[in-house]
C-alpha cells in the first residue's frame, strides 16, 4: 500500500482510513485496470477498509498514515 504514503498523503497524515482511501482510491483503481488484475472495483472501497482490519500488512500501511488523537494509544 506505498500509495497511502505517496498518493496526496497531508504532512501529519489523514484524520480517517476513509480519507486515507479517498486519496488513493482512483489511482489504485488505475493500477487495477492497468495491470489486468480481476477484482470487482465497484466494492474496493468496502475491501480495502476490510483488508485494513484483516490483513497485518495494510494495517500497518494504514497505521503509518493516520493521525491518532494524543489521548488514544
């Protein structure tokens, strides 16, 4: 998930994982459509958000670019 840290990424990073997505949701639709992967774009959106729960990988992409109020840990 590089595009979260180099697609539009703010300075402290995003408030949300749903601006996080916004910011990288066409150009990953791009690369999709580019590099003939089969996936149903229509629900990437509900994916990629799922994926950041389930998967230690993009929740960790993830982690790095949201900002956490200083009172949550």
């Amino acid at each position: 998930m590089e595009l979260l840290e180099t697609t539009g990424r703010p300075p402290n990073g995003w408030a949300t994982k749903e601006l996080a997505f916004k910011a990288i949701d066409e150009p990953l639709r791009q690369f999709i459509e580019t590099h003939g992967i089969k996936l149903d774009v229509s629900e990437l959106r509900v994916r990629v958000l799922r994926w950041s729960r389930e998967h230690d990988g993009i929740r960790g992409s993830f982690e790095k670019v949201i900002i956490r109020e200083k009172n949550e840990k």
